[in-house]
C-alpha cells in the first residue's frame, strides 16, 4: 500500500488536484477580503445616513448628493470651505455634502508653513481635512491644512479684495 501511495502522490495528477485545490483556496481568500472591503463601505454608509439628520438638523428628507464613487461616500477626508465652528467642531461643505469634522488632541493644523490652532479656523476657510471616521459619522481629523481659496472662487467675487 506505501508503494501505491508513494506513486500517487509523485503522479502528475495528484499535482493536477493540489493545484487545483490551492488554486481555489487562493480564489475563496481573495472573495473574502472583497467582502471585508465592501461591508467597511457600506457600514460606513449606512452610520452616516443614521446620523445625518441628527448631526445637521431636520432639513426635510432630500436625496443626498455629491461626490459618491460607487454608491458609497468616501470615508477618509473632506475638501471644501468650513461653514460652521462649534470647538471642538466644525462643518466642512463641498458639492452639496456636508461633513463634520471633531478636532482631538492628536490634530495637527497647518497654513502655509507654519502651525496653527483650532482658533484659527474662521468660517470660509478653504480647508483639506485627512482622518478616519468615529461611530457618529464624524472625521476625526489627524491633519487639517488651510489653503488659499480655489482661482474661481475669487473670479466669482466670493472673496474679499
């Protein structure tokens, strides 16, 4: 019986099957990390639609738009113009989204070159936020940097001579 096993397992098709089955191993592992990735999306989705309302007041039920890639919103940051600041928050809007940003103890605040503090932020400021999102479907921000206003938003006569 060894020696039958022993031939078996040298064969070219017990390699056939190994492969195979390696090679569907391989395949399951890749689907289940899609799975991950998508269920981190649409998690992340569903929080912020929970808390939209709450966060931003009872505006009536409107569809919400802006820039969604696939159906999801972007979890990982936020570029426009500050609308609001209530420290240790504020409210960044750009293509009709708002997004809530909370500044913690580990933000960094940069213009230009040089640092700065939350008291510098002063509503219609251009701001790039980067950080991840909290279970309220806040940003927290790990780096907010102040930046000139966009060209077309001086052209439009939204800023100031």
């Amino acid at each position: 019986m060894y020696k039958d096993l022993k031939a078996y397992t040298q064969s070219q098709m017990f390699r056939k099957i190994l492969a195979g089955v390696g090679a569907a191993i391989v395949a399951l592992l890749i689907f289940q990390a899609g799975m991950h990735v998508g269920y981190r999306k649409a998690a992340f989705s569903y929080r912020f639609g929970d808390n939209y309302y709450r966060v931003f007041g009872d505006h009536g039920r409107k569809p919400l738009r802006g820039s969604h890639r696939g159906g999801f919103m972007e979890s990982n940051g936020a570029i426009g113009k500050i609308v609001s600041i209530d420290l240790p928050t504020f409210v960044v809007a750009s293509d009709n989204v708002e997004k809530v940003v909370s500044i913690g103890e580990n933000t960094h605040i940069r213009h230009r070159d040089a640092a700065a503090t939350p008291a510098d932020l002063k509503v219609d400021d251009s701001v790039v936020v980067f950080g991840p999102l909290n279970e309220e479907s806040q940003i927290e921000a790990r780096l907010i940097r102040i930046v000139p206003a966009p060209a077309g938003a001086a052209a439009s006569g939204a800023g100031t001579p």
